[in-house]
C-alpha cells in the first residue's frame, strides 16, 4: 500500500520513466520463457516421443513446463503426427482457445510436411500452417526427445526477446 502511494514520486525521479517499463518487458518475458504450460495433439508415432520427453528419464519439468489438459490455461501446443483434414477445424478451435500470448511447436515430419507415409492422400493436410501459425518446427520422422528439448530452448530464447507490446 505504501509502495502504490509513492510510486509517481518514483516515476518523477526517472526521466521518462522508461526504467520502469523496460524492466517490467524484462521480468514478464523471463518469467514466461520459464514457465510454459503446453497442450499436447499428438495423433501419431510422434506423440510416443512426445510423452518420452514428458517421462522421468527427459522431464520437461525442469524447463517449468506443465502439461495442461485445457487449451484455456495453455499457452503452447505440441502438434504431433499426422494432422488429417477432418481435425483441422478442431485443432484450429483449440489455438482459438488458448491463452494469449500463444505458441505452436510442429513435431516430426508428417506435421511439418505430410509426412512421407501419406503424402500422396487427399486427407492429410500438407502442413500444419496451413492451419495455425508455428513458431518452432522440429523436422525428423519421429524425431527424437533430445529434439524436442531443443525445439522448447529455442522457444524459450523466442519469448524472452518479446516485448509486452509484442503479445497481441
């Protein structure tokens, strides 16, 4: 309370109060980067390396990141295996749902591309950006946890060069 009520008096000793702020962007994108709670879409063989890396040996707990089973308290989805055009519209309603500011992490080939299994059929989606925007795409057929780990440090090093403005 009385932080609150001296706090223009500390605005006033800083010109601008420019400090302020930048230190905010800085103390916000830190504490996100470090605290990702992710959505998990995983429909194939890549969804098995997904919960690898969630398991003991990997633990993506140590990155602060905790699986969540609603898109409303999340605010990364793993897309994961083969994406048909039949799901399309549900994983699209499910980025609609997520909390801003929001991240998409493409894993394996059949999600990036189409995968070299069902590339040639009519009901699989050639792409997941088709769909959604991704910000980190993990390639490989089905890529390992180690990729993963990288693929999330990657994302990490993403958002803390964010700035508060950046997050609409």
């Amino acid at each position: 309370m009385g932080v609150i009520k001296k706090l223009p008096v500390y605005l006033e000793h800083f010109p601008g109060g420019g400090i302020v702020a930048t230190s905010l962007d800085y103390v916000l994108s830190q504490s996100q980067a470090s605290s990702i709670w992710y959505l998990l879409f995983g429909t194939a063989c890549c969804a098995i390396e997904l919960m690898a890396t969630g398991a003991s040996r990997y633990d993506f707990d140590r990155f602060g990141m905790i699986f969540r089973a609603s898109p409303r308290q999340a605010d990364l989805i793993i897309a994961a295996g083969t994406i048909t055009k039949k799901m399309a519209p549900r994983l699209r309603l499910l980025y609609d749902q997520m909390a801003q500011p929001r991240y998409v992490i493409a894993m394996g080939g059949c999600t990036v591309k189409g995968g070299p299994f069902y590339y040639d059929s009519y009901a699989v989606e050639k792409g997941i950006d088709h769909i959604v925007p991704v910000d980190v795409y993990i390639p490989g057929c089905p890529p390992r946890p180690e990729s993963l780990l990288e693929g999330c440090l990657t994302l990490q090093k993403k958002i803390k060069k964010q700035k508060i403005g950046d997050w609409s």
